[in-house]
C-alpha cells in the first residue's frame, strides 16, 4: 500500500542527509539555479539547455511549483547544509502507477562534482522511495558518454540492466543511454532485511 504525504504521493517532504537537504524548490532559489544551470557542461548530458538569465530560472522554478500543486512527478532542490546554497536538483521524471515504478533524474552544479554529493543525495530518494512510497521499481538513464552519472547511480545500489540504442535525441543527436535501475527487494538485501 502507497503511503502518502498530505494526500500525494509527489508531495516531496523535506529529505535529509549528512550533508544535504532536499526539499522543495522556491523562487528565492532562482539565483542559485541559474548560476549552476547556465554551465554548458552540466546541461551537457540532460535534456533541458544551458539557462541564458535569470528569467529562465524563474520560468523553471514556477514549472516545478506547477508540477507541486498538481501532485505530478517532480524535483527537489539540493541544498548544501553547510553554505546553504541550493546547488542542484534531483526528483522524479515519470511514473507508472500500473507498475508502481518511477524514474528518477539529477543535475548538479559542476562545482561539487566528484565530492559524493548526488550518490549521497541518490540514497536518500532511494530511501524515500521505497520506505515511504512503497514503489516496486526505481529505473535511471545515462548517456554512454556520461560514466559518471552511472557511477553514482552504481555507489548508490542501482543495477546496469543493458544498453538503450539511440534512446533519446538530445541537443542535435540521438544518444545511447545505460539503464540502471533498483527493485524494493535489492533495497531489502542492501539494509539487511525484508522489504518495507
């Protein structure tokens, strides 16, 4: 049975770990967006563009209040407890009730790569997912020309289950994408126990 928070089942709670908080994204955080979201590397390997102002940010922070009061799929911003900045999001891009799987996805600002950060942040969603959603299924893609985005999805538990030629047309090509994904009862055995 789905647990639910407030009535749906994507009202994204505050989530926290050592180092970060996940929680929803405000119009304050606007700035902070844009000075991650305007690095032509870090919208490299999504499917959305490098912001070009502020503006844009707005336009996307109002987007991901759309998507709050709708109760459809979203983001949580990631913030770093210790500047409290927002550096990047993380969330839900699609989800199949019929399967009760969802899809997960992630940016974050090029300045914090490599620091464990989104594996950290990963975790936590995964936690979330499956203790408080009860999903059945987490999948997640990368382009093959992305490792890095698999790495932390492996760190964080998720399996490799193959290969998807030309999967997704992105800024101008199309792209082969890795598919990981973690079942509720690969998140039991990596806890130790049975399935929540």
């Amino acid at each position: 049975m789905l647990r639910l928070y407030g009535g749906g089942l994507f009202d994204l709670p505050p989530l926290q770990t050592r180092r970060l908080l996940l929680r929803r994204v405000v119009m304050a955080d606007a700035r902070d967006i844009f000075d991650y979201s305007r690095d032509e590397e870090v919208a490299r390997h999504v499917l959305w563009e490098a912001q070009r102002s502020v503006r844009d940010a707005r336009a996307y922070v109002r987007y991901l209040q759309r998507l709050y009061r709708a109760g459809q799929p979203s983001s949580w911003g990631i913030v770093e407890q210790a500047s409290g900045r927002l550096i990047g999001t993380i969330g839900f891009m699609a989800y199949s009730p019929e399967h009760n799987s969802a899809e997960v996805g992630y940016s974050l600002a090029r300045s914090h790569w490599n620091r464990g950060l989104m594996t950290e942040a990963l975790r936590e969603v995964l936690r979330h997912a499956f203790e408080d959603m009860q999903l059945h299924r987490v999948e997640a893609q990368f382009e093959l020309d992305n490792p890095a985005s698999g790495r932390v999805m492996e760190k964080a538990g998720m399996r490799r289950e193959g290969v998807l030629r030309g999967r997704l047309y992105n800024k101008g090509r199309y792209v082969d994408v890795a598919l990981y994904a973690m079942l509720r009862e690969d998140y039991a055995a990596r806890k130790g126990g049975v399935a929540p």
